[in-house]
C-alpha cells in the first residue's frame, strides 16, 4: 500500500484520491470507489485478495497468466533466434517485471557507493521494520542503500486492516517453508488452510492431495 503522498511537506494522497480516482486506480486493478474507501492506494497484487471470487471467475473463462507467458517466451526465443535482430522486441514488453532490470542496476550502484546513498524498495529481514512480524520473517519495505549496509526506511504505522493480511500471509510462509524443510501432508494442508486465499478444510485438503500427486516424483517423503 501507498499510505501517503507528500508534495513540499504537506499530505496529498486524500486530494490525489479525490481528484484523480480514476487514474490512481487504473494501476491497482481495483475499482476508483473501492481505492477511495481504502484511503490507500493498493499494490496490483491486491486485487487478487481483495476480489478474489472475480478474479478466479475471470481466469476460468481466459487462459492462465503461466500460459499466456509460455507463449510469450516461447515466440521471445523464436525471434532471438534471429541474429541480426538489433533491438528489444515490443513483445518483451507484455512479458512483465518491465523497469526490473533499472532497478536492480540502481541497487548496485547504491551498494557500491557510486551513486550515493538510495532509498530502494527490497526484501529484507524484519528485525522490527514491521513490529507486529517475527524477527525473522522477510518483508518488501522502502530501506535505505549505502556501501556500509542496507536497513529498513522509518515506516507509518499500518492500520488493523493491512496488519492483518500481512500478518496472515506471513504466517503462511512461515507455515509453508516449514512444510519444504520437514516435509509431511499434514505440514503442507496446514499451510494451505492458513492462506487468506484457502482458508477452508475440505479445499485445503483437496489442494495438498494434488499438489502431492502432481509433484510425488521430487518429494522424497511422499
């Protein structure tokens, strides 16, 4: 979530919100209404959460993100095969994580100094950045880059409405990786039945035994 907008050291995010819904919203996914009422603006990956039933309704009826970039890669692969292909193909573009490739050569520079201290979005452990979170979990925050280490920006404090997804997809993954590590079906239906996402006994079930049968062959335990 994007929880404020200053411009010359004054909050605008409430007059954005009011002024320009539409286009704020345009990049969540979600409708302008729904962002107003938030307050907030979401990241894209919200709406998966936040209108799961319509988006679940939606890839029935269309192929799957995994196939449509299945074909993607497989036609990118097919015009690199060209060798005297000497520019980036428009194509590359509906393939995603475009401005990636930017920001990880940004993050460099910030850690090797040559571009001084940066302020960069990354994955890094909490140690408190979050402090409703396990020390140990990792978190995507704004944190500041230097040569001499890399440590959480100051944070808002997030209300009880984003405090309680993160905390419930943490838990999640801490459920998750102690089903990858340990191994056992109960470990993997226990991560399942936690996710925001599943959340039910008899689809959490259902889940663990395909996923069970789909991978037998790399599960030593199973």
């Amino acid at each position: 979530w994007e929880v404020g907008v200053r411009l010359d050291g004054q909050e605008i995010l409430p007059r954005l919100l009011d002024e320009h819904a539409e286009r704020v919203a345009r990049a969540t996914g979600l409708p302008p209404e729904l962002v107003q009422r938030l307050g907030t603006v979401p990241s894209y990956y919200l709406h998966y959460f936040y209108e799961h039933d319509a988006v679940v309704a939606e890839q029935q009826r269309t192929k799957s993100r995994a196939e449509v970039v299945s074909e993607i890669e497989a036609e990118l692969l097919h015009l690199y095969a060209d060798e005297t292909l000497d520019e980036k193909p428009e194509l590359l573009k509906q393939r995603g994580g475009a401005g990636y490739s930017e920001a990880a050569v940004e993050l460099i520079a910030s850690l090797l100094g040559s571009a001084g201290e940066g302020r960069h979005v990354i994955n890094l452990r909490n140690d408190g950045a979050l402090p409703f979170l396990a020390d140990d979990a990792v978190v995507e925050v704004p944190a500041v880059v230097a040569p001499g280490g890399v440590r959480p920006a100051p944070l808002p404090e997030l209300t009880g409405l984003e405090r309680g997804l993160v905390a419930h997809v943490s838990a999640y993954e801490d459920l998750a990786l102690q089903a990858a590590l340990h191994g056992g079906r109960e470990r993997v239906f226990r991560a399942l039945l936690a996710h925001p996402l599943v959340g039910q006994a008899e689809l959490a079930d259902d889940l663990t035994d395909r996923m069970l049968a789909a991978n037998r062959e790399f599960l030593a335990w199973a």
